[in-house]
C-alpha cells in the first residue's frame, strides 16, 4: 500500500494552521515573522520556479488577509522594509562579527541576489494587503 504523496505546493495550508498557534503562544510579530517573512516570502522563491506553487499563491495570500488585519500586515510590511531592506548596514556588526550579517542575509553580499531579494518584497508587498498603497 502506498501513502499518498506529498503536495508540497499546498504546504502552506499547514503553515497557516501552525500561524495561529504561533500567534496565540509567542505573539503577533512572531506570527507574521514566520508566516510572511519566512514562508511566504520563501514560497514566493519557489512560484518564480514552479507552477504548482504559482497556481497556489492566491489562495496563499487570501488565507494570509484571513489571519492577519490589513493594518497588522501593513504595519509588518513597512517595518520590514525599513530594518531589513533600506538600513543601511550596521557598522557595530560588522566589527564585532563580520560573518554574522552574511550567514543571515547572503544577498547582502550578492548585488543579484539582493535584487532579487528586493523585488520579491516588492511583489510581496503588491500582493498583502488588496489596496495598499504602492510608495
């Protein structure tokens, strides 16, 4: 008897169950750290890739308005853009353990990589929340 595969491209089902779980032991911005900023941000890798995962990403995004207010979600989006994508580098990091800053953010070091990391946060943020503004 076989078992049925695994339909990687629907995981983020899971991912959002596990999101409300998260948000009631940990906290909101752990909620949408590991909700947005790591999976759907991730997921959106994969959708350049693959498209099963494209084919799911609305789907994705409508769960994430369900579990998250606009406001939560616009809130997240501009602090994230603001400590992780247009900080300028900090200077005490990079004395004190240079290495550290490249292990956690490799495009930083990468300019095509940072790119692409920037517009994936861009088509990110176009798709969370329906309406908001485009800077």
């Amino acid at each position: 008897m076989s078992s049925p595969s695994i339909e990687f491209h629907k995981i983020w089902i899971d991912q959002c169950a596990a999101t409300e779980g998260i948000r009631e032991r940990f906290g909101l911005e752990d909620a949408l750290d590991y909700l947005i900023g790591e999976k759907l941000f991730t997921f959106l890798t994969a959708s350049e890739q693959d498209p099963q995962f494209a084919a799911e990403l609305p789907a994705f995004v409508d769960e994430i308005r369900r579990i998250f207010t606009p406001e939560e979600i616009r809130t997240y989006l501009d602090d994230l853009e603001r400590t992780k994508f247009l900080a300028p580098p900090d200077p005490v990091l990079a004395i004190e353990d240079p290495d550290d800053e490249i292990e956690d953010e490799p495009w930083l070091e990468n300019p095509v990589m940072g790119a692409e990391e920037l517009l994936r946060f861009s088509r990110g943020r176009q798709l969370l929340p329906p309406g908001y503004p485009l800077a």
